[in-house]
C-alpha cells in the first residue's frame, strides 16, 4: 500500500500527540483545559481526536474523554477576549494578536538588548505597537504594517498620543540596516515566514536582534520541520541563532478562531495558544537579496460597526445577484486552518470567520459602503444607483449586511444571538477609510 508522504507525517504527528497526552495523563493532568496548556500548543480539535483515540482503544481511561468533551462543550456565544482599543482581528490576516502580558515581555525583552535611544521596529504586529502607546520605553520605535482599517485606528492613536511611532507600509519600501532590534510575528506559515524575516535581517543593523516567534511542535505536524527551515534561513541572512523560549508568548484567542471553534462544538479556555520566542543576533551581511514583502492586495475591507467585511474583487464575478450565499451550514467556517478547501469557494469573509459566496460583489462592496456610510450621514441613497431594480438590489443586501454585523455584535459581546441572520436592530456603522473608498489588503 502506498502511503502518502502527508498522512504518514499526520499519523505520526497524531502518535507524537498521544505520547504527549499520556505523559501528562500520568502526571496526574486530566482535565480539557490543563491538556490544553500542558501540550505544546497542540489544536483543541486535535488534542480532543487524540483524546478520543486513546478512549477508544483504552491507552486511556475513557471516563477521561467523556469528561473532556463534556469540559469543551460551548455554554455561551463565543465572547471576545483582550485589548478592544483595536478593531477585531481578520482571519484573512491571520492576525493572532499576543496578550497584553506577552506584549509587555516582548517589548521589555528588546529594551534588555538594546541601549537606550535605539531603534526597536515592530514588523506586522498591530497589538504590539497598540501596548507600545501606552507604555514609557526610551527607544525610538517604528511600525512597519500593512494598509488597513487596524492600521487607520493605530495611526489615530499614535496621533493622540503625541506620536512615539513612526507608522510606515510595508510597500512603500524596506528600511536597511537601520534597527538595533526588530521584532516580528509573521503569519505561521514558511511563505510568510521566509520573505518576513529575510525583510528584518536586512532591516536590522550588523550587531543588532531579531526576535521572532514561531510555532511550537505541536502546532501542527511540520510545526518543528517550518522552525528548522527558518533557523536554516537565518544563516544564510547573516544571522545567528541566541536564545529559544519554547512556548513563552501567550496569544489572546481572537473571536474569530472563537466562532470557528464553536461552530465545530467546541469551546477554548483563555489564551491556550503559545508561540515559541527565537532570538537572532544579525553577525554577517545576509547573502539574499531583501524581498518585496507585502502581500498581494486580492480582498477589499469595509468596516461595518465592528464587523470587517472582506469582499474579494477577483475575476470570478458574473455580475448576477449580490446576495450571500452560504457556503457552510451556519455560515461560520469551522475552522482557521489555511488548509481547509472550503475556503476556496468564499469571497466574503465576515472578522467573525463568516464566509459567503457572491456572485457580484462589486454591487455588494456598493451596499457595504453604503452601511458604512450612514453613520456618516451619507447612507443609502437609492436614486444614485441607475435603475430602481439596482437600487432595490443594494437595499436588500445592505439590510442583510446590517443583520450580520448586528449578530457577530452580539456574539462578541457573549450575548444570545436571536437568530442567524435575522437580527432587526441597526448598527451605527463606520467606513475603515477617510472618504469612501474601502481598502484592500489580503
Ligand atoms: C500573527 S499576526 C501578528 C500580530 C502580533 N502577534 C501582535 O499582537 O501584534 C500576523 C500579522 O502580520 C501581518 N502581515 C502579514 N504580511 C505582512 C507583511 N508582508 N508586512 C507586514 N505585515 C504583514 C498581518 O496583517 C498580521 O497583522
């Protein structure tokens, strides 16, 4: 029987998990959420199929299984955890934002390794630079980010704070050589990992740090593989491996990855992920050239009170109906892996992991600015759409915009939803940009 190489390195990523279980099961932790923080960042779907394996065949006592099933279970709408100066993070963005602590150490940790007066550049981590407004750090501090409506709210904040950072786009070019240290946390995945850190290697000055955190080995089966990969990246950038804090940065769980869980039945304890901390020092000129690090734009954004609206604008429409179409029972996707083949079939993507099928999405881009504009007083204003049908067609796909947004509201806020998709209040709402124009990223 052939095997693939994929399965082969599940099942034995799946054995991995059952030793780590076992181990744990016989230091005497027993319970869903002490698994889940003992585990090495392992997925609470995973570590409850593992669960259920050992039951089955008795490694475990199944009493055990039954209880952390029962542990797992969602009571409540999903709720959102952390800092909310923010708007919610996007799965599109793979925006796993670290906790305020996390922050904190991070932040701390390149002030120990850098005199004062230098410069720290935080590299696509939004939560981090939000927590370092608010706290007193004697370096110069720069953000370097992608255009969207995270970055709009950051930039209004550093203003309001009398600017400590200086915000620039990742398009709009690199800086060279230039930071005593640069802390980044690139989406998990090597494609984001290679063109980011070899982007902070060239950034960072010959004695300078990269501080960089990656998944630990239980993330998933090539958790460990992807490190060693990035570790062997690092050499070739002229940098040097320092320090390792497996499972030392502490995620918050964004409502996102909450919905998804819970529409797969399960329900997460706070701030069960973790990353691991990797500090480089930069000891030779990187032998690669620096890339052109941002992501190709393929998704617009409009922010609808708090929901993020993602419409990807691709060349798939047939300019038919504007209505969503559901992609999945209950719409929210139950999963956050990138792997998932269903996310293929979506070209709108809700911050609360609800994804559709549109048909025509320019005219729903047209109904969602149109929600985003009444709370600016330009709301919808039917006669500006050619024919009545046109008119009628936004209307109706903004009302059902609106009833979205008004139920992820309620999900975040661990409020019962009414119903799906029918909720009747109205939603002061927002546009993510100045003006009208809504904003692409992806
Ligand atoms: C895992 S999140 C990191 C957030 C971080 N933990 C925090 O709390 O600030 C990954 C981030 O990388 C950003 N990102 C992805 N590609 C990027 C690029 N080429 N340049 C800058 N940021 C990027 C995403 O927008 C996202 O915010």
């Amino acid at each position: 029987m052939i095997v693939s190489r994929r399965t082969a390195s599940h099942a034995f990523f799946s054995s991995k998990v059952e030793t780590w279980i076992t181990d744990a099961v016989a230091d005497g932790i027993a319970d869903y959420t002490g698994l889940l923080r003992r585990l090495p960042g392992v997925y609470p779907t995973e570590l409850l199929a593992s669960l259920e394996r050992l039951a089955a065949s008795r490694a475990i006592d199944p009493a055990l299984y039954a209880t952390a099933r029962q542990e797992a279970k969602p009571v409540s709408p999903s709720g959102a955890e952390g800092r909310s100066l923010l708007p919610l993070p996007h799965p599109l963005d793979y925006e796993w934002r670290f906790t305020a602590d996390a922050s904190r150490a991070l932040l701390n940790h390149a002030a120990d390794l850098t005199p004062d007066g230098s410069e720290v550049l935080l590299f696509g981590t939004p939560g981090l630079a939000a927590e370092a407004l608010t706290l007193p750090i004697s370096r110069r501090m720069s953000l370097l980010v992608e255009p969207n409506s995270v970055t709009d709210r950051l930039v209004a904040l550093n203003r309001a704070t009398g600017s400590p950072l200086a915000i620039a786009f990742c398009s709009g070019g690199l800086p060279r050589d230039s930071a005593d240290a640069v802390l980044l946390d690139p989406p998990w995945y090597l494609d984001f990992v290679r063109p980011m850190l070899t982007a902070a290697a060239h950034a960072c000055r010959l004695g300078g740090f990269v501080l960089i955190s990656l998944p630990p080995d239980g993330a998933r089966p090539t958790a460990a593989t992807d490190r060693q990969a990035a570790i062997t990246l690092a050499k070739r950038l002229g940098l040097t491996l320092v320090e390792r804090q497996p499972l030392s940065i502490a995620y918050e769980t964004p409502f996102f990855e909450r919905n998804a869980l819970r529409a797969a039945g399960i329900a997460t304890p706070p701030q069960w992920r973790r990353g691991d901390l990797l500090v480089f020092q930069r000891v030779a000129a990187p032998c690669l050239p620096a890339p052109h690090s941002h992501r190709r734009r393929l998704w617009a954004e409009v922010v609808i009170g708090r929901m993020r609206l993602f419409i990807s604008m691709g060349a798939n429409a047939d300019n038919g109906d504007a209505d969503l179409v559901s992609i999945v029972a209950g719409d929210v996707l139950p999963s956050v892996s990138r792997r998932d083949p269903r996310r293929s079939s979506a070209n709108v993507w809700t911050s609360g992991n609800r994804v559709f099928r549109t048909n025509n999405p320019q005219l729903l881009l047209e109904a969602a600015i149109s929600c985003a504009g009444e709370a600016m007083g330009s709301g919808f204003q039917p006669w500006l759409w050619g024919t009545l049908r046109g008119g009628e067609a936004i209307e109706r796909v903004a009302a059902e915009l609106r009833d979205l947004a008004a139920l992820e509201a309620a999900e975040e806020t661990g409020a019962p939803a009414e119903t799906e998709r029918s909720a009747v209040w109205r939603l002061s709402t927002t546009i993510s940009s100045t003006g009208s124009t809504a904003i692409r990223s992806g």
